[in-house]
C-alpha cells in the first residue's frame, strides 16, 4: 500500500476523531484541543514529579534549544536569500539537456 494512502487515513481517522469529540460532548473533562492538537487532561500524573529538582536545567536547556532554532533560521534564511542572488548575478552556462539545442 502506498504511504500516502496510509497517512490520509490517519488523518480522516483524526478528524473522524475530533468531529465526534467536540460535537457528541463525551471525553469533555478528559480531552481537550489546543490547536488542532488533541490533548489528554489528568490530575493524577506523578511520574512527572521526579523532573522537579531538575525545572531550571531543563528550562535553561529549553530556552537555548529555542534561541538556537532562530539563529538556525535566520542563518538559513540569510543563505537562501544571498544565493538566490548569486545565481542570477552570475547564471551558469546551460549544459546538458538545458543546452537550447536539445530542448526541442
């Protein structure tokens, strides 16, 4: 089977999904939506409480993942921009099948 096929019927399934979700009611105090993210509400999630004595290491590593993903960006974006320029300043000569005699 081909894998667009698969990921289309995941995503009908998930909108399947939300569709009976949000217009039946059920599951309101279980799950909610931020987004087009289905998300789970609980209370009663303790394993989570050992991350505890670690929240400013992680907030600290969070923030530096985040300002590296903008540097990452804006430097890929800086590249794309100066090389779109490049290319029509100086435009290399056609070979191969763009050559204009073999085009026909």
């Amino acid at each position: 089977m081909d894998w667009t096929l698969i990921v289309a019927f995941l995503i009908v399934t998930y909108i399947l999904a939300v569709a009976y979700v949000r217009k039946t009611g059920r599951f309101g105090d279980h799950i909610g939506f931020y987004g087009p993210i289905m998300m789970i509400r609980t209370t009663k999630v303790r394993i989570f409480d050992i991350f505890v004595p670690y929240s400013r290491v992680l907030r600290a590593y969070g923030t530096f993942g985040v300002v590296m993903v903008v540097i990452a960006a804006v430097l890929m974006t800086l590249l794309l921009v100066l090389s779109f320029r490049l290319t029509l300043l100086v435009q290399p000569e056609p070979t191969g099948i763009y050559k204009p005699q073999n085009i026909l």
